[in-house]
C-alpha cells in the first residue's frame, strides 16, 4: 500500500512541474494564443495515440513497471528541445513525442495500482487522494519559492528534471505484477469486446464534459497570470483548487466504497460543478475566480473517481491497463485537443468571456445525457 501511494505521489509530482506551465511555455516562446492552441491540441492528438499503444505492450508483457520508468526517462530527455528550442519544426516534434510520453505515464499507474489492489479496487481514490496531495504541496512549494520562474522556461525545465527525477527513482521500489497466464488474449492486440456497451457510454459522456474542462486543464494559466495579473501567485489558485480536489477524493472513494453513492451520481454532480465553475469565471472578480477555483474538487475530483470505479467494476482485471488509457486517451486527451484547438482562436477573436461562455453548453450536454441514458449506466 505504501509504495502505491509513493508511485501515485511521484506521477503526480511531474504533473505539478509540468501541466500549469504548458500553456505559459509557448507563450513564453512569444507564440500566439491561437499557435499555443493549435500546439496544445498536436500534443493531445499525442497524448491519445502513444499511451494506448505503450499500455497495450505494457499489459501483454506485464512489465508495467518498466514501461513506466521508460515512459519518464525518454519524456524528460525530448523535454529538453521542447523547452528550449526556438525552431518551430523541433517544438512540434518534441512536444509531440514528449507529451504522449507523460500522457502515459497516468494511465500506466493507473492499471498498476488497480491491478495490485486485485479485488479491493475501492481503495484507488484513496491512494490516488494522496497523488493529488503533492501535487498541491509541489505548487505551494513552486509559488511560495519563486521556482521555477514562469517567464523562464530554463528554470520550468530544471524543475521538471528534479520531479522527473523523483519518479524514477520511486519506481525502483515496486516490483513487477505478473498477469494469470489463462486470462491472456493470446496474439490480440485490442478488441472492443473486451469492454461491455456501457463502458463506451460512460466514458462517451464523460469525454462531452472534457472538452469544456479543457479550459481549465490547457488554456487557464495565461488568463490568470496576464489577464488576473496573478505573476507566480497563479500557483496558489491552482493549488487550492487541488486541495478541494484532494477532499473530495477522499470524501467520494469513502462514500463509493460505503455503497452511499455510485459512479454514476459523481458523474451528474462533476457536470453540475464544471458549468457552475465556467459561468462563475464570467464574474470579473478574484473572489468569484476563487469560488469557482474550489468547484475542482467537483470537476476533477468526482468525475476521476467515478471514471475509474466504473471502469473497475465494469473491467476485466488483465485489461485494467488498456481500460484507464482509453479513459485518459479518448475521454480525457481527444477532448481536450479539441477544446484546446476551437478555444485558442476563441479567445484570440473573442476573448476568455466568451470562452467560458460557450463552453458552459458541454457539461450541460452531459447532464442530459446522464439522466436520458441512466437506466443503461446503471
């Protein structure tokens, strides 16, 4: 348990020098809001196509373990052109295979740690609680020190190199978990009937709700450090809404593993949260940016661990791998490439009002479709 915990902690720790600053990286290179868009949107694509081949092998070999540490060293090896490179050709490349290498590694630790917990797959959320734990104490820590600096991306790359450097040495410490033999699909690459209909459903509604939860994950960090006037103190908003995010982990494995609440319920409450935190971002104020900042726990928070238990209820255990790729690849990634791409432009024309605007209309969408197709769900 100890070292699940540690592994989900170090994944979390490269998220926490990396995601925040992906937006402010490009703009750093004096790249347009709309070029920063459509970047964001190729590595996406990446982040969709690599992890489900990397889990794929890594499920049929059963060398997670290996596949994780892997997926961190070549990551922070192409991070370095990506964060220092001027050429555009060598940032698209770069932060094409970089991206999909780090957009593995979640859904790698995923599959491991559900894999080990073997019929006790309740306690995810708890030890997934403590990934997000550091990653918020990583932010304080970044806000607070002044390191890295964010107009810097030499000084967000040594950064990244240290947290890179965390994992793996974390993953040292947990050993290989070996696959039953006879549940093996021999020569199978990937079939859809290795997942029931619902499944596809559940993770369909959940990748509507991403696309407009792309403006907090890709396109938020600029608005908040150039249009807030926030500087390095961006950080601590960030941070808070993970701290909520960490409650409510806590909170909602606790209630799902009481049988007080299923997948489904988190699922409807993480939609209402994410519209109501797009339309507070309309208000033109601090106060109210940090009330929606708090409805993470909400749109990240519920809508992970309902995604996840779905999937461990609903999946056999030998394709846990492939099920939390899927998961993160077509209903975190695709998502988001697409939110990531239309509001680029959105915001270069429009503004972020407007933005947040539209975007309130997905997790609205999925609100909907929650409660037409429940029976089916559940």
């Amino acid at each position: 348990m100890k070292k699940l915990i540690l592994l989900s902690m170090s994944a979390q720790v490269i998220m926490a020098a990396f995601c925040p600053y992906q937006q402010i990286i490009l703009r750093n290179k004096g790249y347009s809001h709309s070029l920063c868009g459509v970047l964001i949107a190729l590595t996406q694509l990446s982040a969709i196509i690599l992890p489900l081949i990397i889990s794929t092998f890594s499920d049929k070999t059963s060398k997670a373990k290996s596949f994780i540490f892997f997926s961190a060293f070549f990551a922070l090896i192409f991070s370095i052109p990506y964060l220092l490179s001027l050429n555009i050709y060598v940032v698209v490349i770069t932060a094409f295979i970089m991206c999909g290498l780090i957009w593995s590694i979640n859904p790698l630790c995923d599959g491991y740690i559900n894999r080990a917990l073997k019929n006790d797959t309740s306690r995810y959320g708890a030890i997934r609680s403590m990934g997000t734990l550091s990653y918020m104490v990583i932010l304080i820590l970044f806000s607070l020190s002044g390191f890295p600096n964010e107009s810097d991306n030499k000084s967000i790359l040594l950064a990244l190199t240290i947290c890179f450097s965390v994992l793996l040495v974390a993953v040292l410490f947990v050993k290989e978990i070996k696959s039953d033999e006879k549940k093996k699909e021999g020569g199978t690459f990937f079939s859809f009937s290795w997942f029931p209909k619902r499944f596809y459903i559940f993770m369909l509604i959940i990748a509507i709700t991403r696309i407009a939860h792309s403006i907090v994950e890709k396109l938020l960090s600029s608005y908040m450090v150039e249009d807030l006037k926030l500087g390095r103190f961006f950080l601590l908003f960030v941070a808070l809404g993970t701290f909520c995010e960490f409650l409510c982990m806590i909170l909602f494995s606790y209630l799902r593993r009481k049988n007080k609440v299923n997948s489904w319920d988190l699922l409807v409450l993480s939609s209402v949260g994410l519209a109501l935190r797009l339309l507070l971002y309309l208000v033109p104020s601090v106060w109210a940016f940090t009330v929606a900042q708090m409805l993470h726990g909400l749109t990240f928070g519920a809508n992970h661990v309902a995604a996840t238990g779905y999937a461990a209820d609903n999946v056999a255990p030998e394709h846990y791998g492939v099920a939390m790729t899927l998961y993160w690849s077509l209903a975190v990634n695709l998502p988001q490439m697409m939110g990531a791409f239309g509001g680029g432009f959105i915001i270069e024309s429009f503004g972020y009002p407007m933005l947040f605007l539209s975007y309130s209309i997905f997790p609205i969408i999925g609100i909907i479709l929650s409660f037409v197709l429940k029976k089916t769900l559940i």
